[in-house]
C-alpha cells in the first residue's frame, strides 16, 4: 500500500492507495507547529481505523503548498512506516507539459489535478479546485498546461463577511429555500452559494470564450461538493482527482 499525503493550506489529507484502488481518504488540520511526532500519531491513528498494518506502506508520495510543514510530514511517515517518500515538486517526473511563464510556481497540487484530468478525461479541460483558495487551471487541446485563475475560496470570503462586520453572524453551507433571502442568514447563505457558483459560472465562460472551443469542467476540493451543483454549467465532481493524480505520478517514478 501506498500513502498520499496532500498538504493544504486548511486541511491535510491522507489517502492509501493499492494498485489502482484508492483504499481510504480522510482530512486532519493544518497545523504549521506540529511536531513530526504529532502529525505520525495522527497518521498512525488512521492506519488503526481501517485496520492497515505499518509494515503494509511501501512508499509515500506527498503534494504541498504549506512548504514550513514538509519535513516534519516527511518525518512523521517515516517514524511509522520506514518506507521511501517522494515529494512532488522539480526532479519528479509527471509528464505534464507545463506552458506558463514560470512552471516552478505551478503549486503540486493543481500539478497533481492535472495529471490525473489528462488520465482520465478528453482536452481541453478546466479543473475547479475548492478548497482554501479557489484555483481553476486551464489544459489545452495540446495537452497543456496553459495557466489559469486564482480567486479567494468560499471560506475566506464567509469569515471575512462575518470578521469585518458587527452584526453578522457564522453560517453554515447548506442551501437557502430560496435565492431571495427573508431573513439575514438565508440572505447571507443565498450571497455565498450562489455567489461563489455564479463567480464560477461568469469565469468559467471567459474561458470557454477564450479557448474558442468547449472544454471539459472538472470540480475537485473540499468545498467543491457545496458549490457546484449550484452552477450551471455541466461540471463533472470528483473529489479523488487529486489522490489519483498522485498515485500515478508515484507509479511513474517508482514503479517504471
């Protein structure tokens, strides 16, 4: 078994995957001060729900955008498991062509997206990635990586509406009745969900516009789930691209 560690700058997930079977998938918090020994206990502690032995991990790869945390993640994996770990980023090969001004900035993650879009879906393709920002990255008909956008995610914007005004209160993401609230949380949940869905509507056209041809859209992200069934565009929702994308750059660089 293999573990796929992506770390985010709200949440880090980890994932087991053997063959091409994703095993389990769960999320703890980013903490920027735990210690390798605190983030192993985390890891080891999801190992024992689903009952997976240490000595089972062979190999670990990990995506980051919190670069402060890596080693103490790299370390943490290999207290318990003993085992290689491979962290993406310049050196590892992923086979995708990346056609930006500066590919080293491409953040792993939207890397990652992107190998497993091309795997499994026909470009050009768009891939929505909700989490603590909202990325959406932009594969040509070449193939390409061409570029793409980056906005605030759905949850910077809800603590910033509820932190920068007196009356305001937190909400949750569940959907208001109607899209014309009656009262101030209604009001507030119809501003986000659809706000944010027709945010991505509005770019997602400027992007159809620009590429001159229809692409496919993709959600991926812990936020996406909330999010896209409000738009109106036909966007494909898959939560595990990321994870897939990982296990295929790890069976490209260990595997071969």
């Amino acid at each position: 078994m293999v573990l796929a560690i992506d770390i985010g700058n709200t949440n880090v997930v980890i994932g087991g995957f053997q063959e091409n079977q994703i095993l389990f998938v769960e999320r703890v918090s980013t903490n920027q001060n735990a210690t390798s020994l605190e983030l192993a206990i985390s890891i080891k502690t999801i190992l024992e729900i689903y009952q997976i032995q240490t000595t089972e991990i062979e190999g670990c790869i990990i995506s980051s955008v919190v670069p402060s945390i890596n080693h103490a993640v790299r370390k943490a994996v290999e207290k318990i498991a003993h085992c290689p770990v491979l962290l993406v980023g310049p050196g590892v090969k992923t086979g995708l062509q990346i056609a930006i001004d500066n590919p080293a900035q491409l953040g792993s993650d939207r890397v990652a997206d992107a190998v497993a879009a091309l795997h499994e879906y026909q470009p050009p393709i768009v891939i929505i990635d909700m989490g603590t920002a909202t990325t959406l990255s932009v594969i040509d008909g070449q193939r390409r990586h061409i570029g793409g956008m980056i906005a605030p995610g759905v949850g910077i914007s809800m603590n910033a509406l509820t932190e920068k005004t007196a009356q305001l209160p937190k909400i949750s993401l569940d959907p208001p009745k109607r899209c014309i609230g009656s009262n101030t949380v209604e009001c507030m949940k119809s501003g986000i969900l659809y706000g944010a869905a027709g945010c991505i509507d509005g770019l997602l056209d400027r992007i159809e516009e620009e590429l001159g041809e229809t692409p496919t859209f993709l959600a991926t992200g812990g936020l996406s789930e909330f999010i896209i069934p409000h738009c109106r565009h036909k966007i494909v929702l898959d939560n595990l691209l990321l994870l897939k994308g990982l296990q295929l750059i790890y069976q490209k660089n260990v595997e071969s």
